[in-house]
C-alpha cells in the first residue's frame, strides 16, 4: 500500500490560526488581576503524575512579561511547552499557546486567550490542531478552568 498520498493532519501541514478547529470560551466572575494570578499559580496543585516547571522568564518591556512552561507526564514519553505572554496594558491580557519545538521553528497546537471585561474575565481558547483527540480537547479545557477557580479558592482560603 503507498502511503505517500494520503492527505491529513499531518505535524509537517501549516496551522490556519484563522480558521481553529475547536473553540471554547468562559467567563470568569472574578476580576482580571484575580484570575491573572491563578492562572500563573495552577500547576501548583496538580496531581502526582505531572511535573510542570517555568523556565525562560523574560520582560519584553514595561508591561509584557514571557514565560514558558514544560509539562512532562507519566502518560506520555512526550512533553509539551506552553508559552504564557502576560500583557498589562488595556485593562490586561494572557496569552497562553501550547507549543512544541520543530526542527525549523515551533508549532501552535493551541492558543487561550484571557481578557479583561466588565463583568471580570473572559477566556476564548482555540484549538488549531486536534491531534485525533477532539473530545478530550473539551475535558482538558474544563480541567483548566477548573483548576484556575481552585488556585482563586485555596489563595482566598490563605488569606483568610
């Protein structure tokens, strides 16, 4: 059988960020600066089967701040880099894309952008590539979201 035909998802096929695949939206009752900071906090309660560290911290200027993430898991003999672009100005903006080194540059598996508004945060994420694995894209948002409300709860919980 030739496979050198077959057209699909493949890593080497060039990402449409115009066009996701998946996108998912939530809006948080907290204020921004609120959910900023769990939201740099939450690997910090994750579960034994993960180890998440930050690395190449960098201040692009004033108000920007980039940092990365590499998160290694018992599951996978693979590791994912999440780069969070912290972004102050207008009222603040997070910019979180999962990402994963390439011979000749990156890749962009995901974006989740979280913004500022009225009634406290709205975070859209988009999903450019799948990976075959649609309907876990779904749990593993909502485990973030989750997990963003549990670091809000536990430093509300110091604080008291």
């Amino acid at each position: 059988m030739n496979y050198e035909n077959i057209v699909g998802n493949s890593l080497e096929e060039p990402i449409n960020t115009c066009h996701p695949v998946l996108q998912f939206q939530y809006k948080y009752s907290f204020p921004f600066a609120t959910v900023a900071a769990a939201f740099v906090q939450k690997y910090n309660y994750e579960s034994k089967t993960n180890l998440t560290t930050a690395s190449n911290v960098q201040q692009v200027d004033e108000d920007t701040i980039v940092f990365y993430r590499r998160n290694e898991s018992v599951f996978s003999d693979q590791f994912n880099y999440e780069r969070v672009t912290i972004d102050r100005r207008n009222g603040g903006q997070i910019t979180s894309e999962l990402i994963r080194p390439r011979p000749d540059g990156e890749r962009l598996f995901e974006r989740g952008v979280i913004e500022s508004s009225e009634a406290g945060a709205v975070h859209n994420h988009f999903v450019y590539d799948h990976q075959g694995i649609k309907s876990w894209k779904v749990n593993f948002f909502k485990t973030g979201v989750e997990n963003v409300i549990k670091a809000i709860k536990f430093a509300e919980l110091e604080r008291e």
